[in-house]
C-alpha cells in the first residue's frame, strides 16, 4: 500500500492531541512543520515573483512586436514612396533625353539626333560599304503662308507636313527637322534610285494636303534635294552637297526633286 502524507491540518492535530505530548519526536516535527510553512512561503512568493516577470515580459514583448510592425509599415510606406520617386526620376530622364533628341513642335528628331545616326551610318558604310542617301527638303512658299495666314497656320502647316512625310518612311529612316521649313531625310542602305522613288511618294502626299478650314486653294508642295554618301567623304560634304541640290530645286521652279549625280 502507498503510504500517505498528512497535510497541515492533520499534522496540527496530531502535534496537539494529548497522547503525543511527551512523544520525543514532537519538536522535530513541528520544527520540520514551521520550515515546511516557511518554505512554502518563499516558493509563493518566488512563483508570484515569476509570474509578474512573465506578465512584464509578454507585455514588453507584445510592445516591440506592436513596435516592430509599426516601423514595418512605415518602412514599407517609405519603399512605396520611393518607388514612386525613382519611377518619377525615370521618367523625367526620359522625358529630359527625348526633349534634348527631338523638335519640340513637330516630335521629330532634331538637329543633334540626326547627326548622330549620321555618324553611325557613316561608321557602317567605313566597315561594310553600307550605301546611305540623304535628302533636303524646303517647304515652298512658307514665307508667304505665315505672312498671309500668321505663324499658327504656319505651325499647323509645318506639323502636318511632318506627319505625311513620316507616314511614307521606313521604319530605319530618319526625318529631322533642320530648321525653320527645312527638313532632312536620312535613308539608311538606300541607293539613289530607290531613294528617288521614295521622294516621290512623299512629294505626292504633299501635295495631297489640304487644310479646308483655312482655304481650299491653299495648296502645298515641297522642294528636294538629294544626294548619296560618298565613301570616306566628310559628313559636312554630304549635307551641303543635298542643300547645293536644294537649291537649284528651288531656282528650277519649286516643287520638284534634284539629284546629285554619284
């Protein structure tokens, strides 16, 4: 059998009934009962202790996990941002490269770009013999189109020659605004004969341009030189031979292509 231990209660009695009053065990046991009490006691106490210490660690815990999750979002609050930003940046770069690449008025290349696809060109025909073509356009007559409509029309007019001449280049071709009512074409791989035949197309749909709200007579029509590159000749040959070219249109009457011969 398992024996029992008494508990206080019991043991209380048992030291206070009168039969055990004499028994010589009786102080040690009531010396072992009151150590007992006493140990009892500090262990409350050490649990209590404890327990207030586990009470003020999850709630410490809970406050840096609160915290935590606090600078967490304001982390991720600070990441959208600065996406945003450098998504911003990104797109001002590129709005800042396209406005430094292309005239503001038509959207076409500019001045700068154009002469730096020149120079690629000039580079692939140095290594391959690549053949490029280049071609001035001057629009007829602009002058008195400002004059008698104002430089709004004029503008209109600009950008919608802009337009019909893009719509008959190829994807690899190049028209850039080269000042006032200039244009130049550069046409990459291109022989004469077929540069011909494109200038042509694009001096029809010129011509097919009408601006009805203004008025129906107002007919328009450009003047083109062309020419092709020369291997190993100075890009600035190049040009001013398309604008001698130009030139001699105009004074030829208007409206019509001139070619360099080779």
């Amino acid at each position: 059998m398992t024996s029992r231990l008494p508990d206080d209660a019991e043991l209380e009695r048992l030291l206070v009934a009168p039969e055990h009053r004499d028994n010589p065990l009786r102080p040690v046991l009531e010396a072992l009962l009151a150590r007992d009490r006493e140990h009892r006691i500090r262990l409350e106490r050490l649990l209590r202790i404890a327990d207030c210490s586990y009470d003020m660690a999850r709630s410490r815990t809970e406050d840096l996990l609160q915290q935590y999750d606090k600078q967490l979002r304001r982390l991720e609050k600070i990441t959208r941002i600065s996406d945003r930003y450098q998504r911003s940046l990104l797109e001002l770069n590129d709005q800042l490269r396209q406005a430094a690449l292309r005239d503001p008025l038509t959207g076409l290349a500019n001045r700068r770009l154009l002469m730096a696809r020149l120079e690629e060109e000039q580079e692939r025909c140095r290594r391959g013999g690549t053949p490029f073509c280049l071609a001035m356009l001057d629009v007829d007559h602009f002058k008195r189109i400002n004059d008698v409509f104002g430089h709004d029309v004029g503008d209109r007019v600009l950008c919608l020659l802009a337009q019909a001449i893009s719509a008959q280049l190829r994807g690899y071709d190049l028209c850039a605004r080269w000042g006032g009512e200039e244009f130049v074409l550069l046409l990459p791989d291109t022989g004469l004969e077929p540069a011909r035949q494109l200038i042509d197309r694009i001096m029809q749909a010129v011509r097919s341009l009408r601006l009805a709200d203004i008025d129906e007579q107002l007919l328009l029509s450009v003047s083109v030189g062309l020419t092709a590159y020369r291997p190993d000749e100075a890009l600035d040959r190049t040009i001013n031979r398309a604008d001698n070219e130009l030139i001699l249109a105009k004074r030829s009457g208007r409206d019509r292509l001139q070619v360099a011969t080779p």
